[in-house]
C-alpha cells in the first residue's frame, strides 16, 4: 500500500478531530493530513480480544484495506508486548502487558494543540514511541526544532525507521528520557507522551523562562491521572495546572512493580478497624482516584478475588510497608488498616474535602514545582493541598 492510498483516510481523521473539537489549528490539519500514520505501526499491532489476550496483527500479508482501517481507528494500537515482543514474531493470540503503542490520534493531535507551538520553537519530546506525534511536530516546525528521546532501543529503531519513511530526519536520542538531553537546552517546550508520578525538575532545568511543560501525572493507577501544563519562571520554578483526564503508560523507570503475592496473608495482621466514611468504590471514579494519589503518592489500589468468589479491594503502600483492606458490611464498608501509614485516613480526608466543595473536576487542580518539592492545591482549602518532596 502507498501512501497515497490513504490520504482521503487522513482527511477523514482531520475531518472527525475537527468536529470533535480537538483539532483547530489549520497548520496541525495540514500535518494531520500529510502525515500517515500507518507508516508509524510497522511492524504491525497487537489487537484486544476476548480474556484479556492479544490478537497480532502484521503488516506481513495484511490485505491493504484491512491494514489502512486499523491504522485509522480512533483509539491506541498496541504495538510492543512486555518490553521486547512485536505482532510480526507471533501468528497467535496471547497474553502480555503492553509496554509502547500509538496513542489514540485524538490525545495525540489534542496535546499537540495545548503546546502553543510557535514558529522556530525548539521541542523536547519525551517517549518517541511509535514517532507518530514526532512526525506531526516535525511537519510543523521543521526537522530541525526537534528532538525526542526514547529509552528502548528496538522502539527507537523502529520509529526513525519510520521517520526517515516519512521524510523527516529529527533529532532522536536513545536513553534515559527522564533525564532529558542538553544538546539543544533549554527548550521553548517539552511534551511527554508517557505517564510520570511527577514532573522531574531536570525537566524545568531544560526548558526557557516562559516555556511550556506538558506531561501526564499520577501514580501506577489504572485510572485518575491528569494532563499538567506548567510553565517555567525566571526564578527556575514552574507554575499551571492539570487541563484535563490523560492516560498513558508509565515511564519505565517510574513504574512501580505490580502488587503480588497472597493479599490475604499481607494484610493478616491491621492495627486498626472501623466502617469507612466513604466507600472504596469510589476510588473507580477518575477524580477521586487522582485525589487518592495525590493523598498516598506511592500507594497503589488493588483488585482481586478471593477463594470464596467475592471481590476484594486493597490499597497497598510498598514503600511504607502500609496497607488498607475493605470488606463489604451490609451498606456499608469496613477498612483494616496496617503498617506505620494509616493509608485510608489519609485518601478518606481529601475525598471528603473534595465532596464537601462540590466535588470539582480535575481542572481545578493547581500545581507548582519547584527544585524541592511539588504543590498540588484546590482553592484555599487545607485539606486539599499536598506537597510532594523530591528525593
């Protein structure tokens, strides 16, 4: 299949971006409909199917229409499995974690958008990934004016593999993207298109006065994280807001190991017991879950299911050696907490401060970061104010 076989799909894709109001520059439309983004899922895509599996999906023998239709779906494509696996050296389904993908073109083009990218702006990206919204910016700005960082070699390969494809020749560095890269410092922005449980000050440090950071926040939650968008000050702070929901996956070096073991036996042994004010349940929700973080920063909320059948519900703090197991009580909800952090109390005080003030969207979060620590506040309230140290 040749490029030119879907352009009327890349029109299609500005077209329903337009309408959906993510899309409103006519520079990015432009870029939305040069830029193909099959090129940017070789060497093919792992699709959900039933029980949690993954379908491979090859550009090997794929029939061109099938292929242009995947390529132009209006959600993220999977495109590596734990790390190393890609759909072109498996011919059946399995199971597998996702570790990079091409984000949904609608996060993609909308976090592009809340850049205000400029004219002769010098761009940092963190996580190339599939080299996707690399290419977009490129076609914006010009090659030259960016630069994006990836820590997997075998994704990086494939993304300037891609690039080149496509005609752009950026500057793309394989290492730790948490760190940045000063060839080009200090940068006009800085866009991470994976998730960090906050905004590294290395970071700040590379991006000029005036300057805008944008990156997703929160903790190794399934849901709550959000948007952050900062800009940088003369005095080497950083000031903004959260703008809105965002999801993608973990940096790898800030991803927390996955809770296991036997949960029951973890948490054999509480130090207290009472009913809860609030129910855990509320934790499914993306604005209590963002609360829940920003209260136990280093915690993670845990489901699973018992020998008996019946769902059980944790939150579990490895870093503090605490935990807080729920049991369903009538109506109500009782919590068992232990280890040296009363979990609960903590996330129970900041989602009844958010349920008293109206319960405000993610929004109206604040943040402000510094070289010490990071703020995060909503109105004047106490108990809906957090500072989280830096280590």
């Amino acid at each position: 299949m040749s490029t030119s076989d879907t352009a009327s799909h890349r029109r299609a894709l500005a077209e329903r971006l337009e309408r959906a109001g993510v899309l409103t520059s006519p520079k990015l439309r432009a870029a939305v409909e040069a830029v193909p983004r099959e090129l940017f899922l070789n060497p093919g895509v792992f699709l959900p199917i039933d029980g949690g599996r993954w379908k491979p999906v090859s550009t090997v023998g794929t029939v061109s229409t099938e292929w242009a239709e995947i390529a132009y779906r209006d959600e993220s494509l999977v495109t590596q499995l734990d790390n190393a696996l890609t759909a072109v050296e498996v011919d059946e389904p399995l199971a597998g974690s996702p570790t990079s993908s091409s984000t949904t073109p609608v996060t993609v083009v909308g976090m592009i958008e809340s850049l205000d990218l400029e004219d002769g702006h010098e761009v940092l990206e963190i996580g190339t990934g599939t080299g996707y919204s690399t290419a977009l910016m490129c076609h914006l700005l010009g090659e030259d004016n960016v630069t994006t960082i990836e820590v997997d070699p075998g994704v990086a390969a494939r993304a300037d593999a891609a690039l080149d494809t496509a005609g752009f020749s950026t500057w793309t560095v394989t290492g730790d993207g948490l760190l940045g890269h000063p060839r080009r410092a200090p940068y006009d922005r800085v866009i991470a298109t994976c998730a960090v449980r906050r905004i590294p000050y290395a970071w700040v440090r590379q991006t000029k006065p005036g300057g805008i950071i944008l990156a997703t926040v929160g903790g190794a939650w399934q849901r709550g994280t959000g948007l952050a968008k900062v800009t940088v000050n003369e005095d080497g702070t950083a000031e903004g807001r959260i703008i809105g929901r965002s999801s993608f996956m973990q940096a790898r070096s800030q991803a927390a190991a996955p809770i296991a073991g036997d949960l029951s036996a973890r948490t054999a042994y509480p130090v207290s017991e009472r009913e809860t004010k609030v129910p855990p349940t509320l934790l499914d929700e993306w604005m209590p879950a963002f609360l829940a973080q920003l209260a136990a920063p280093t915690a993670q909320h845990v489901r699973a299911t018992g020998a008996d059948g019946v769902q059980q519900v944790y939150v579990f703090d490895a870093e503090r050696e605490s935990f807080a197991a729920f049991t369903k009580n009538g109506t109500g909800w009782t919590v068992r907490q232990g280890g040296p952090a009363a979990l609960w109390d903590d996330i129970e005080t900041a989602l009844t401060a958010w349920q008293d003030s109206d319960r405000p969207d993610i929004s109206a979060l604040r943040i402000h970061i510094t070289d010490r620590s990071h703020t995060y506040w909503i109105g004047g309230q106490p108990a809906l104010r957090w500072e989280h140290r830096l280590t």
